[in-house]
C-alpha cells in the first residue's frame, strides 16, 4: 500500500514526528511525505505529492485536513481543522484567505481519528462535520502520542482491498 502523510501548519521545516513513527509502524508498505509549510500554496504541494506519488491512502494532520477530501482517495484525517475560522482564530496575524472555507466531502472513505484531551481544537467540532465518517476518540490531545489508532485504520483499509473483511 502507497501512504502519503501531509502534515498540519508549520511555520518552519523540521521533521515531522508523526511521519517518522508511520513509516516505522508500516514497514511493509510505501509511505510518502508531502511536506509544507505556512506560506507555501498547500493545495498545489498536495497535487504535486498526488501526482508523483499515486497514493492508495492519505494519512493527514489538522490542517491538511482541509485539502485532503477533495480527492477520490479514501482518507484517514488527524484532529482535522474543519473551517477556516479556526485558524484564524488560532493565529489571528496571519491571512488564511487562500485556505477553503471548510473540506469537501469528495473523497471515497473518510476516517476521522479525534482526541478528546485536544487544547487546540475542539474535536466535537469535527464529529459534527463529519457525521458520515469513520470516527474514532481516543484519549489523546492534538498531536497524538499514540499512532496506534492511525496504524489499525490503515490496516482496516488493507484487509478491506484484499477481501479479508
């Protein structure tokens, strides 16, 4: 299975722990990195990293959460921001205006994996956009300490295309 991880904002490249412990965690398979930071055109990095890498799956933190659904690619979602507010209230000085408003709902499989400690958004918020995905609450905050939840959907997903569910 081909896995591209796309991280939420940040403001400087530095290594992204989450991809690190997936790429541990799924030895077995493919797993891609398409990194950006604030500033950069988010939704063209991600068709670049689409493009060259022809995922199966798109694993993605908060902020990608708002690009990663307008692909016909099943998706598993990180404490998704929701709606652009939430980032503009979360950094008022700086202009998110070329952010969408909310993520679209085009891709084939959503599942949302929340952490109800999470200081950073409120992960209600997100049970109630996406009221038809998969969702999973773990006890855990905003970057999750925990991959475990991440690497039991992806293998949810593997026993799905090879018929064993």
């Amino acid at each position: 299975m081909k896995i591209l991880y796309v991280n939420g904002i940040k403001f400087k490249k530095m290594p992204s722990r989450t991809y690190q412990l997936l790429k541990k965690a799924m030895k077995d398979d493919e797993v891609y990195q398409c990194e950006w930071v604030y500033g950069d055109d988010v939704k063209e990095k991600i068709d670049e990293c689409i493009e060259r890498v022809k995922p199966d799956v798109i694993v993605a933190s908060s902020t990608a959460g708002l690009f990663v659904t307008d692909y016909d690619i099943p998706v598993i979602l990180i404490n998704p921001v929701v709606d652009r507010q939430d980032l503009e209230d979360l950094f008022p000085d700086k202009d998110f205006s070329n952010y969408p408003e909310k993520p679209s709902k085009k891709s084939n499989r959503i599942s949302v994996i929340l952490g109800e400690n999470d200081k950073v958004l409120d992960y209600k918020k997100a049970m109630e956009f996406f009221d038809n995905a998969d969702i999973r609450i773990v006890k855990d905050e905003h970057q999750l300490n925990n991959i475990e939840p991440v690497i039991k959907e992806l293998n949810i997903l593997k026993k799905e295309w090879s018929g064993l569910c």
